[in-house]
C-alpha cells in the first residue's frame, strides 16, 4: 500500500516568515529601549552637573531633574 503524505510548503514558510518576523520587532524593540534607557541615564547626569543656578534659569530644581530627563525623553 502506498501512502501520500502532502505538506503545506505554503503554510510551513508563512509560519517561518512570521516567526522571523516576530522575532526581528523583538530585537528592534530591545535595541530601541536600550538607547533610550542610555539617552534618559545621560540627559539626568547632564542635569545634574548643572549648578543651582544654571538649573534654575531652565526652570529646574535638583528634584525635578528625573522628571525633566524622563519627559525629555519618552514625551
């Protein structure tokens, strides 16, 4: 007795390509958050070198640093 066994090449490939692609949005997006994680680190150690007084002319205090940075970078 002979058996035919067909397989879906269509299917299989569709399923690869959307696995691919499920996984290359992951990578952008774990790069992505990763430079802006750098950005936010970065932004609030340049506010913080900043004087009292240079803060205060941008409208900032010491403990509204974090706050600005953040805006700053994620809107």
């Amino acid at each position: 007795m002979n058996y035919v066994v067909s397989t879906s090449s269509g299917a299989l490939s569709e399923a690869i390509a959307e696995l691919v692609g499920k996984a290359v949005s992951f990578a952008s997006n774990a790069v992505e958050t990763v430079a802006l994680k750098r950005q936010y680190r970065q932004t609030v150690s340049e506010l913080s070198s900043l004087s009292g007084r240079e803060l205060a002319d941008l409208g900032l205090n010491r403990s509204s640093i974090h706050a600005a940075a953040y805006e700053a970078v994620y809107g």
